[in-house]
C-alpha cells in the first residue's frame, strides 16, 4: 500500500454546556471543552481524532498546540506510519509533553491518524489490531457530589435498564456510608458497584475507607490518593480492602510499566485523549496482559471500544454521557450490557457538521 501523505491539520474547538453541572472532589464543572482534530492526507481519507476536558478553557490552548507545535512535525509527512509521527511530535516536545494538556493534543492527532490507517486499508481499527472480540462490557458512570439521592438511584437503575451490571458514582462527600448503602440497597447485591474517590485522599484516609466499600461489597476504589504519587498508591493497593483502580491521570507506557510492576493497581484505566493516544493505549494493553492485569478505559468509549476489543486484557469500557445526541454521526449505544465496534473503517467516529454550528468556541 503506497503511502499518503498529510496535507494538512485542523484543530476546532467544541464548548458543550452540560445539562447540569457536575461535581466531584476536583471541583464543579458547567461544560465540557472538545478540541476536534482532523488530519487531511492527499488524495486519500481524513482522521477524526478529538480529546476533552471537563471544565476550564484548556482546550484553547490544546488547540493552539496542536495548530503550532505539532502539526509542523507530521505535515508532508506519511500518514500510514502512526508510530514514526508519533514520535516525530514527541521527541523534539518531550520536555513538554510528561503529561498534562500538550499530551492531551498528542492524543487527539494520534487518534485521528490511527482512524487513517483503518480507512486506507478498508477495514475496522478493531480487526487491524487483533480483533480479539467485537462487543465490550460497559459500565454506567455518574453519580456526581451534587445528585441527590433520588438522581443517583435514577443513574443507576438507567444504567441497569441498558443491561449494564455495573455503576461507579463518586465518592468524597460526608454522607458516602448512607450514599452506598442505599445504592447497594436498592440495585441488590447482584448489581456491582463501583466507586472513585477523585484523588481524595491520604494513604491513611483511604484505607479507612476501603473498609466500608468492602463492607457494603464495592469492587474497586478508583484514584484513592495524588495521580502523581505512585509510593502512596502502592501503599493503599497494599493495604486496601477493596481492590484498586488507576489510570486516567498516567501517561504514556512509562506510567502504566510502573503501576504493574509496583503492583499498584488491579484494574488499569487509561484514557485513549490523555494517555498518549490509540499508539499508547495499544502499548498500555499489551503491558496489561502480560502483567494479567485488566483493562477498563476512561470515558471516550467511542474511540476506545475498538481498541479495547481488540485485546484479550481489554476488560470494559467507562461509559458516560458527555456529547448531546447529534454530536457525533454515529451513535455507540450500550445494548444488552455491551457496546458493539461499527463495522466500518477505522474507529468510526465523525462529528456532525451541526455539532460545529452549535458548540463552536473558536
């Protein structure tokens, strides 16, 4: 297959109010901010790729890293090596690019170049990548600080109505022993729970914690302490009651190899617009397989289900509703519990023209 060279990079930004604010212990959040990005190749398909962040205006700056500093590291150059362009952006910006927003914009490009190559070829990214399986479990996610009791239940029993067996909701507030409680009440103890602390908490704090998760039988304590503390992480998977997850604020596989290798997480949840990519996350989950480890992705099912499915460490996928219906051309709705790979080339996310009219922030 010849080459295709890339003629040129959009990068458009989305600012999409939320129905209802959300809250968690980082803060309260009225909007998500989309930066959109799309790699035109000659003669040849384009890539959709887009990255998000809740809250803030960060995505005027992705976009501009994406138009400024990396986007002249991959023009003229062949859109069918995602690896090589990955690197090409990475290595003059690695001081840059540790973590954060600028890795959030590599994400993005990375993301819409990977949907290239399954275009070229005619075929899903999914069956290009291994094709292990082509539906993922899904579990429901919400359960926000704000949300009275009533609402949370109502998230919960939705998410069960789609015949997803589980549901993470946050936790953080002073009411989180009466909060679980009435979803294990209510939802039965065949239904799992799970809940995400937000970086919460002391090692201490958290072990404290985890007993009543594991009292009230929780399957994981998602982000208990600092993202960037891994000895405290290690700590409380060491001494946790419940088994502990990790993984939307690491990037890159440098991030994800100290985690498996220190043992500090049982479930490993990277996020495709953060962590460096569908180059990455690849990375992530042949890491997360030869550690036996499982994978479950952070939010963007959309991108993710096809990467995930293509794996035999891919375990689920997070799934919430952040875009409105009509955001995107297609919709990736959870049935019977699982989200199905479209069978069409490349990961299968497009953004509706309408969608640019609407929430256009630039």
């Amino acid at each position: 297959m010849p080459g295709l060279k890339i003629r040129a990079v959009e990068a458009r930004r989305l600012k999409i109010t939320l129905a209802k604010p959300f809250s968690s212990s980082l803060g309260v959040y009225k909007h998500v901010d989309c930066v959109a990005v799309f790699v035109h190749t000659e003669g040849g398909p384009s890539g959709t790729g887009y990255t998000t962040v809740l809250g803030g205006e960060g995505g005027a700056a992705m976009a501009s890293y994406v138009r400024e500093e990396l986007t002249p590291c991959i023009l003229g150059q062949d859109a069918l090596a995602p690896e090589a362009l990955w690197n090409k952006m990475w290595a003059p910006n690695k001081a840059r690019l540790r973590g954060g927003i600028g890795l959030y914009a590599l994400s993005a490009v990375d993301i819409a170049l990977w949907d290239i190559v399954g275009k070229a070829a005619g075929l899903p990214l999914n069956r290009l990548l291994g094709g292990h399986r082509q539906e993922v479990p899904a579990y429901g996610s919400g359960g926000w600080h704000a949300l009275t009791d009533a609402e949370l239940l109502d998230e919960a029993q939705a998410a069960a109505g789609k015949g997803m067996s589980g549901y993470k909701f946050k936790i953080g507030t002073p009411r989180d022993r009466e909060r679980t409680a009435m979803l294990r009440k209510e939802m039965g103890d065949a239904f799992t729970l799970y809940a995400d602390a937000n970086q919460k908490y002391n090692v201490r704090e958290a072990v404290e914690v985890s007993r009543m998760l594991a009292d009230l039988g929780v399957a994981w304590l998602e982000e208990p302490v600092i993202a960037d503390s891994l000895d405290d992480l290690a700590e409380v998977a060491r001494l946790s009651h419940v088994p502990v997850g990790a993984g939307e604020n690491v990037y890159m596989r440098w991030g994800f190899r100290e985690i498996c290798a220190r043992r500090a997480a049982a479930y490993l949840q990277p996020d495709v617009g953060r962590c460096g990519g569908i180059t990455e996350l690849i990375k992530v989950l042949h890491l997360a397989d030869a550690y036996n480890l499982p994978v479950a992705t952070h939010l963007a099912h959309d991108v993710s289900v096809g990467v995930v499915g293509a794996s035999p460490a891919g375990s689920m996928v997070e799934y919430m509703e952040l875009f409105p219906a009509g955001t995107l051309t297609r919709e990736f709705r959870v049935e019977r519990g699982r989200v199905r790979v479209p069978e069409v080339p490349g990961h299968g996310v497009e953004f509706a023209p309408e969608a640019f009219k609407r929430y256009a922030a630039d």
